[in-house]
C-alpha cells in the first residue's frame, strides 16, 4: 500500500484533500492523472451499462436529499454503526476495531458499551438553522433512483425488466475512515437499479453476478485476485433478502469491492408508504408520505405491482485502489536494474500516448511533435501527452510508471524520411512506422 500511495502522490493521481491544513480524514483529491483515470472507469462502466445494452436508462440525480427520503428507505433508523468511546483517551472506534477490550489508540480497558451512531451527513438548507430545516447529503445515490422511478419510467415508456444506472458522489460520517482510498466519507459510486418481476429476482441476482464478475476481469482485475462472499442474513442489510459481495485482495487485505443485493420491493414499497397507492383508488397520503405510485401494471393480469430490484452497487474509488493495485509492477530489465510499470488496460490509461520531440529546442522536431500530437488528439480517444523534456530515458520511465501504453519519438529522421518510432510500455519494443500510418498503429494499441 505504501509503494501505492507514494506513487499517487508523486505522479498525481491521489492527493490527501485540504493537505495544506493538515488534511480532512477520509477525504481525498484525484490530481491530473487520477481524474483521467477514474473517468475512464466510470465511462467504462457507464458504456457497459447503457451504450452496450438495451434495457438500461442513466441518471445524474441530487446529492442534497429531501430528508423524508431517508426516513422512509429506513435508513435515518437503521443506517448506523456500533461506536465506542474510550474514557481515557476520549478516542472513538467502530465496534470492530476492538480487539481484546482494548483501545486501539491507547490500550485502555475503560471503554463504554457500544452505541449506534448514524451515519448520514446533515446540511442546513436556507437561511434558517434549527433542527427540522435540513437535508441530507445522500449515504447511497440509489434512493434517488427509485424516487424518480416513475419519472424516468413514464418518459421512456420503460417495461419491466428494465434498469436505471446512475454514478456519484455518496457520503457517509465513517467512524473511521481508512487504508487510503478505501473507507472514505466522500466517495463515488456506481450503482444499477434492474427492476424484474417478483419471482424473478433469484435468477436476477445470480445474471448480475457473473455479468459484473466479467466486467472487473475486463478492467484488468485478475480473477483470481477476486472472491465471492455469500452475505450471512445476520450481515444482511435492512432492504436485503439476499447479498453476494465481490471482495477483491486489497493491499490491506479482502474486502468488499462491490455489493450485489436482492433489495426485493422494499424501497419503492417504503416509498409507497399507503398500501391503498396499489389498488389506485384511494388519493389519501398521510402526512409527509410519498404521493407517488411506485407500482407498474401488469397489462396481461390486469393488475398493479411493485417491481423487485436487484442493485449492483461498486464503488469508484475501491475500483479505482483495485486497478491501480493489480497494475503496479516492478520488474527487472537487466543489469541488476529494474523499472516500475503501471500495467493498465489502455482504455483506462489516463495517458494515451506520449509524443516526444528528441531534442527540446529544435523547432522543426517541437512543430512536428505538435503536429502529430494535435492529429492523435482529434481521434478522441483520450489525452494525448506532448513531453518536451528533451530526455527519452527519463520520459519512458515516467510513461511506464503512470500506464502510457505507447511513446511516439520524433527525430531528425521523422523529418527527412516522415517516421516516427513508437515503443511500447509492456514489451519495450520500438518499432519505426510512417506518420501516415501513426493513427491506425494508436488506435490499435488502444484496443
Ligand atoms: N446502495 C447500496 C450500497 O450503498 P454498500 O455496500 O453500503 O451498498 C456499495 O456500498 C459500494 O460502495 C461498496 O461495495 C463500496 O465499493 C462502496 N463504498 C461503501 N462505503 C464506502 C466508503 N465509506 N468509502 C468508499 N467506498 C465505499
């Protein structure tokens, strides 16, 4: 984890947030590399979920959430964790971290007897602070999905089974936010609402699970780094009939990348607090109740029910640790040297290609270089780098360790002969190709 950490320091993918003031735990910055990085994995998953399919619909819904939203989905009641104080150190520690009744900041025996604390972020909303005038920051982006369920239901004239897939920001006040990237307070998520007829959850779940296990592989996470853990009912949480977890072998040790839940009717249900809501006749909603239907109409039985979902929920910045840590490689290349190499899958590299002018002061080569740069660019397949250092070695070494898949050289005979030599970050082999074949030879790199 360490070698990790310093890598996305020094390369600028990951920077501790607000550092400059010591830094806000569990909170942290995606630099220059890191942002490339991560929007290639959202694009990635968001591709595969709506461009690639033909059943899902996407989402970009609010984080400030209505806090009657909360309340009903269960979790203003449930969303919590044990927390224990320690009399002598005035430390706080999720239950879990105790081992041997003692603190784990101090070692103290005198700890109080664990107590739920919730987990959701408050926000004042408007000019007026008390006590009932706030929203929350949401602790999952699904909620949204199924309040504005008959929303996107009605505009797309949607059947069941169809999805809505939204990514963003979620928050949750961890007791303990740790292992980097891993357990944040402000963190992304990825998150599938599939919609199936009830009876038809089981088989459901079990298609989701094997669809996001060859996903994960195509990101270049190696199976064998991955594990599937049946979620024991007394685990479950308060929406769940059923839970499969896609733990992954994080540097710190195996835990979960990703939830893939039978959430049933619970939450359009819960949004559908008055029963009456599925016969349609009755327009009584107590009090701050859901006013919406959240039920679809079964035009063979001739009857309304509510769907069951199944919700493949994975977080970014987890996908975004897995990754980079299957990635990280350092292998020797002769002479007792070695070199670090992010092996990533092209499409997630934040840097397409390199292109290097040999020397830096040579206008001819820089026109060039820039020339070819602003060509490759066009494609649009992702940031390509001009690298005016004037040093190949060098540039090659800080390719290799941030996943360029490929360097583009130009030299005094890229001028006299128009070629160029293209090394490629895996193999080290170079090769000579004619400019004019330049974009065909990225473009199949990249696949
Ligand atoms: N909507 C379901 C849900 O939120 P979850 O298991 O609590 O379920 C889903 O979260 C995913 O979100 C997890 O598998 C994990 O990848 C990510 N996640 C949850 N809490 C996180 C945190 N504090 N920091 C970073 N990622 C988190």
């Amino acid at each position: 984890m360490d070698e990790l950490v310093s890598l996305c320091k020094r390369r600028g993918f990951v920077f501790q947030s607000g550092e400059v003031y010591g830094g806000l735990q569990g909170v942290y910055d995606y630099g220059p590399l890191g942002v490339e990085l991560k929007n290639n994995l959202k694009h990635s998953w968001w591709s595969a979920m709506i461009f690639e399919r033909d059943d899902i619909e996407g989402l970009d819904a609010a984080i400030l959430s209505k806090k009657e939203v909360f309340k009903y989905s269960g979790h203003e009641d449930t969303f919590s964790d044990p927390l224990v104080d320690c009399k002598d150190c005035k430390s706080r520690w999720r239950e879990d971290l105790i081992v041997d009744g003692k603190c784990p900041g101090c070692g103290s025996h005198d700890l109080t007897s664990p107590r739920p604390f919730n987990l959701m972020f408050k926000t004042p909303v408007g000019p007026v602070e008390n006590e009932e005038n706030f929203a929350y920051l949401r602790p999952e982006t699904a909620q949204h999905i199924f309040t504005s369920f008959k929303n996107v239901q009605d505009s797309t004239s949607r059947q069941i089974p169809f999805g809505i897939a939204q990514i963003g920001k979620a928050f949750r006040n961890e007791i303990n936010p740790r292992n980097f990237i891993f357990r944040l307070r402000e963190f992304e998520q990825m998150e599938l609402e599939y919609f199936v007829k009830p009876g038809e959850d089981e088989a459901a779940l079990d298609y989701w699970c094997a669809e996001r296990l060859g996903w994960w592989e195509k990101q270049g996470v190696n199976p064998s780094s991955l594990e599937i853990y049946n979620v024991p009912n007394e685990e479950l949480a308060h929406y769940s009939k059923k839970t499969i977890d896609i733990m992954y072998r994080f540097p710190h040790g195996l835990e979960e990348l990703e939830g893939i839940a039978n959430r049933t009717d619970f939450d359009l249900g819960s949004h559908t607090k008055n029963q009456d809501a599925l016969s349609l006749t009755s327009k009584t909603m107590e009090n701050d109740e859901s006013t919406m239907r959240l039920a679809v109409q079964d035009l063979e039985a001739k009857k309304w029910y509510v769907p069951f979902v199944i919700e493949p929920s994975a977080g970014v910045d987890r996908g975004v640790l897995a990754i980079l840590n299957e990635a990280f490689t350092v292998e020797a290349i002769g002479d007792g040297k070695e070199r670090t190499v992010l092996k990533l899958k092209p499409h997630l590299s934040p840097i397409k290609a390199a292109v290097i002018p040999l020397k830096k002061n040579n206008d001819e080569l820089v026109r060039l270089a820039k020339e070819i740069k602003q060509n490759l660019q066009a494609l649009g397949l992702g940031r390509v780098f001009f690298e005016n250092t004037g040093n190949i070695g060098k540039a090659y070494r800080r390719h290799d360790e941030v996943g360029t898949p490929m360097c583009i050289t130009v030299d005094f005979d890229s001028l006299e002969n128009q070629t160029v030599t293209i090394r490629d970050r895996d193999s080290m082999e170079q090769k000579i190709v004619s400019i004019s074949e330049l974009p065909e030879a990225y473009i199949g790199a990249l696949k």
